[in-house]
C-alpha cells in the first residue's frame, strides 16, 4: 500500500493505492484528476523541470524550465544538459532554449528575459 497527496489542485486529497491481481486499486480521490496522477506516479512518473542557466558575459541567471513534464527518470540528464547551457541575449520568456532535452521529447523554455545588447 502507498499513500499519496494529491499535487493536482489545492485540495490536496489523500490517496491510497494498493497493488492488486488486475491492476491497481485506488481510493481517497475526490475527482478524476486524482484518480490520473495516482496511476501516472505509481506506473510513469513525471515532473516539470525548474532550473537557471548561465548567461554569456552576466552575472544574473536565466530561469528556465521544461515546456511539459518529463519522466522523473530523466531529470538527472536534463539537469546535466541545462548545467551545460550558456545564453546570450535577448531572450524572451517561452523561447525555446534546448530542443528535446534529456532525448524527452519536451524543449527547455525561458522564464525570464535578457534583453539584447544595446
């Protein structure tokens, strides 16, 4: 049996999860949404990326993050790509900063800016 908090809305149900014969069995969730992630984080979980990287010539940080979630089985790797990345600007917030990070298919985006070079 696993116990689980709920991460999807401010609710925060308690869910338990117990492994059966034909699956899993799921209970405490208050709506759909917590029924979902309860099987995604028993089975294949995921998580949103949050990290900075450096920026050519500065001493501020870019904040940057994943477009989607990725399988927590690759944060590592996409850890070790974003440490690596250096950006210049200008930078606007949604740009793409690394295509298929980690080989997950989901690109690193800004979530900040760096204005241009004036």
């Amino acid at each position: 049996m696993t116990e689980l908090t709920c991460i999807v809305c401010p609710v925060g149900c308690r869910i338990r999860v117990d492994r059966a014969e034909n699956g899993l069995k799921i209970s405490g969730n208050d709506c759909p949404r917590g029924l979902t992630y309860a099987r995604e984080e028993m089975t294949a979980p995921k998580r949103i990326l949050t990290a900075v990287v450096e920026v050519a010539g500065g001493e501020s940080m870019l904040p940057v993050k994943t477009k989607e979630a990725i399988a927590k089985a690759k944060i590592w790797l996409a850890m070790q790509e974003t440490k690596a990345i250096t950006v210049s600007g200008p930078v606007t917030v949604g740009q793409v900063i690394k295509d298929n990070v980690a080989g997950s298919g989901v690109p690193l985006v800004a979530t900040g800016m760096i204005p241009g070079d004036a």
